[in-house]
C-alpha cells in the first residue's frame, strides 16, 4: 500500500490507510490505546480497539518511537470533535502497528521548560518537538524569503569561501586553521571581500554564507559560527540605495513567514513583526538624544550604540513609528570597517549603517571605498599592509563602481523574529565558547 501523508487524511474518511510517522502520545484508557501518531505534514488521533490485531503492540510502543501504520479513517463521534484542531473530526481505527525504530524511554517530559544548557544537550532528541519544528522551518522560510527577494531583484547568488588567507574584518578574531607546508589559513569572518568582488561580475550579488568569530563573547547575541545573508551591489547613488533593497527583502521576508507560518507567532507569545514602509531611520546622534530625553540616561560613548541603547531606541521605535525595525546611520568612519567610505562632505561621518530589530542589531551596512588610491591611503591609515590585500584591490584597480551592501546575521533575525532570549535557542547546533554539540568542560 501506498503511504499517504497525514494532512490528506481527512480526504479519506472509509478507507483503509498507511502512514508513517512519529507516536506522539500513547495513552491507555480501559482496554483501549490511544496513539496519536504526527509526520511531517501533522497529527492524527489514533485509536487501537481492544479486538484490534495491533493491540498488544500498542501497549507496548514508546512515545517517539518511529512506527508504520495501517488503518481505517472514521469520521468522530459528533461530542468527541474538536473543530479547531488539524484532523479534529476524523479518528485512525489502528489495524496493524509496526515498530520501525523502538525510542527509549525519554529522560524528561518532552513539554517541560528545560534551561538552556539542558535544551543544548538534548538538542537531538527535542528536535522531536513542536517549538523546535516551528523555530527552525520558521528560520528556512526566512532564507528562502532573502533568497527569492534578492533574485527577484536580479542579484546572483555565489558561493564564498570558508577558508581564507586572511582576516576581512581586520580586527573580529579569526580562528586559525594549520593548512598545507605547515602554512596557517583561517576560517572566513565574512564574505565581504568576495561578495563586492562579485559585483565586478554581476553588478549584483549576494551569498548564504557560514563565518566564524573566535571573539571571547559569552553573550546571549554571539555565536562562533554564524550564517550571514550578504547582499552587495554595485552603480549605487550613495547608501540609501542599499538601505531601500535591505528593507523591502526584509519587509518580504516577515509578509511571507506571517502567511506561511500565521500560528507560530502566538506559540511563542510574541506577534508578526512591525514592518512599516519606510523603516525610521535615525543618526546615531539623534537616536541618543531621543534615548537621553525618554529613557533620563546619560549616554556613555557617544561614537557607538551601547546594546542599552539598541534596547532603548528600539522600544522607542515601537512605540512613536509602529516599527519593530529602525535604521541607525552617521557613525563615525573611524568606527566602520576599514573599506566603509565616507559620507561626503560629512566628515567625520561615515556611510555606514545598522539596522535594529526589536532591540538588536541584526545587520550592519554601507557604502564601500572603490577607488584604488583612496583604498590605499585608509589602509595606510590604519596601519594594514596593502601588499596583503592585493588580491581584493584588483576590485578596485580595475574597474569597481561606486557599491554598497549589507549583512544579515540569520540566527539573530529569527531569534528577535520569535522573540527567543538566546541567540542559541535559534541556532539547531550552535557553537561557542564552551560548547560543540555538548559542553566542551563540565
Ligand atoms: P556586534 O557588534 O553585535 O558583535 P558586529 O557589528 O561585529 O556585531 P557585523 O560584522 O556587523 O557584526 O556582522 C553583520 C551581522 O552578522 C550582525 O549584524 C549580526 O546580525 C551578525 N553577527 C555578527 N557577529 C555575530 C556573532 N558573533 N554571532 C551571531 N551573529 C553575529
Ligand atoms: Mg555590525
């Protein structure tokens, strides 16, 4: 017999069925057994009467075991119906039971609130479970939204290296990696260099890439290995041609999650984010001296955005712009990357941007130095050798136009998207200072 999945089920009231899946939950009551069984489509409420030739291995499988099913699709009895629910009025008659996998009995209750050492630890067996299902297709649909965003705008997609010469962000601590001849590489921090190189190609272009900072940061916003969505395009009038692309994709991204994934937002006790058209945007100086007048604080380093001041101006936002989003520009260059232009006839101020959701920064962004000379002089500027770069500036000795991009760091953008208190809860197998897969030290 053919499998059918679960979500067809209602279409097949009277007939006899096969499905495989998951038991979800398996009760007894009297002589009968309740076994719920769930696959990637949904749930189904099954039931194994005591004449039922699966009855004793009924009584006997485990929750989360793996099982293949065969049985007749009934319509419920009209009190036993619970119209909200996915298969609400339809019931499995169980008929055959097989066991595929036998799961072990669980350590825990698979609904318990666990801390977040105990999630981690567990995080192949609470895969199994429905929050971290709704995190992680949340987290797919959401590059798929970048994704199909930026070809609709006729930007390419490529692959950049994980492994590199050197560290792009000349300063984010690159891990290390003993490569051929006793020579060291290191793993890449960001695709910046390849992404504008790109542009050479395409004009436009973007990459899903995996970067990795060796920064010492135990915070609940840092991983060692992260997954930027980088896009970068070329022929720009100044910045605010990137911010316009930036917010229109993510705008789009947060309309496609709200239609393809409208119930999660409640199970996680947060709502569809505010996305207004245009998002705020403020200078750095303007959103401390909103910060200062609403929050009665005084700022400490006028030249950056404290993660205080991220909170604050966000909170703001939501309440005077209705946006769970908010642009922050004029920082000064010297606290931009190296390859940030300058804003002209702004100095000290730079291109660069970020952009702040629901209190955290999720992408950074601006205008980059195209030509050579320029290039040149700011990496004399800031004691770097151009020698060790000349592979990147053929990008400017032949030909970059004026471009400009930005960076998205997934996991933080769904993590503010479910309103998750740690970066690592949206991230399926994080790593950081004290943990690959398990605890690096007890
Ligand atoms: P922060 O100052 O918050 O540490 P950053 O400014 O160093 O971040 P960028 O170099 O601007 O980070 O990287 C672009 C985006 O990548 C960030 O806005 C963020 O979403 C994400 N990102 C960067 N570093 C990390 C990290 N260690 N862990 C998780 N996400 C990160
Ligand atoms: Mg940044």
């Amino acid at each position: 017999m053919e499998r059918t999945l679960i979500r067809e089920l209602n279409t097949c009231v009277g007939t006899q069925v096969l499905i495989r899946g998951w038991v979800s939950v398996r009760r007894d009551q009297g002589k009968m057994v309740f076994c719920d069984v769930r696959d990637r489509s949904g749930m189904v409420q099954g039931i194994v009467l005591p004449i039922s030739p699966a009855i004793e291995i009924a009584k006997e499988v485990t929750v989360e075991s793996a099982v293949e099913v065969v049985g007749t699709i009934n319509k419920r009895p009209e009190k036993n119906i619970t119209a909200d629910k996915q298969n609400g009025d339809i019931e499995l008659s169980v008929e055959s039971l097989t066991i595929l996998n036998k799961a072990q009995t669980l350590p825990f209750d698979l609904d318990a609130d666990l801390n977040l050492d105990t999630l981690l630890d567990n995080r192949p067996l609470m895969l199994h479970t429905e929050r971290e299902r709704d995190i992680f297709a949340l987290q797919a649909t959401v590059m798929q939204a970048y994704r199909n965003a930026l070809i609709k705008r006729e930007f390419t997609e490529f692959q950049a290296p994980a492994l590199v010469g050197g560290d792009a962000e000349g300063g984010a601590a690159a891990f290390k990696v003993s490569y051929y001849n006793e020579m060291t590489a290191f793993l890449a921090t960001s695709p910046q260099f390849y992404k504008e190189l790109m542009v050479n190609a395409f004009e436009r272009a973007f990459t899903i890439a995996k970067i990795f900072r060796g920064e010492k940061h135990a915070t609940p916003r840092h991983l060692s290995e992260l997954t930027q969505m980088d896009f970068e395009m070329g022929f720009i009038r100044d910045y605010h041609d990137v911010t316009r692309v930036l917010e229109e994709v993510v705008r789009e991204v947060v309309v496609t999650a709200g239609e393809k994934h409208g119930g999660i937002f409640a199970r996680f006790d947060t709502t569809l984010p505010l996305a207004p058209d245009p998002f705020p945007m403020l200078t750095l100086t303007e959103a401390q001296a909103i910060i200062r007048a609403e929050f009665k604080r005084e700022i400490e380093d006028t030249s950056d955005m404290s993660p205080e001041d991220e909170r604050q101006i966000c909170e703001w936002a939501r309440r005077e712009k209705q946006s769970d989003f908010i642009f922050i520009t004029g920082y000064p260059t010297k606290k931009r990357a190296f390859y940030t232009y300058e804003e002209p006839g702004k100095a000290p101020f730079s291109t660069g941007f970020d952009l702040l959701f629901r209190g955290l920064e999720i992408n950074s962004g601006s205008q980059r130095m195209h030509d050579y000379d320029e290039m040149v002089a700011r990496m004399q500027e800031r004691d770097l050798d151009h020698e060790k770069f000349s592979f990147y500036l053929q990008g400017h000795k032949y030909g970059f136009p004026p471009h400009g991009g930005c960076s998205t760091g997934l996991e933080r953008f769904t993590m503010k998207m479910l309103d998750l208190k740690n970066i690592r809860e949206a991230t399926a197998f994080p790593r950081d200072m004290n943990r690959i897969d398990m605890r690096l030290s007890s």
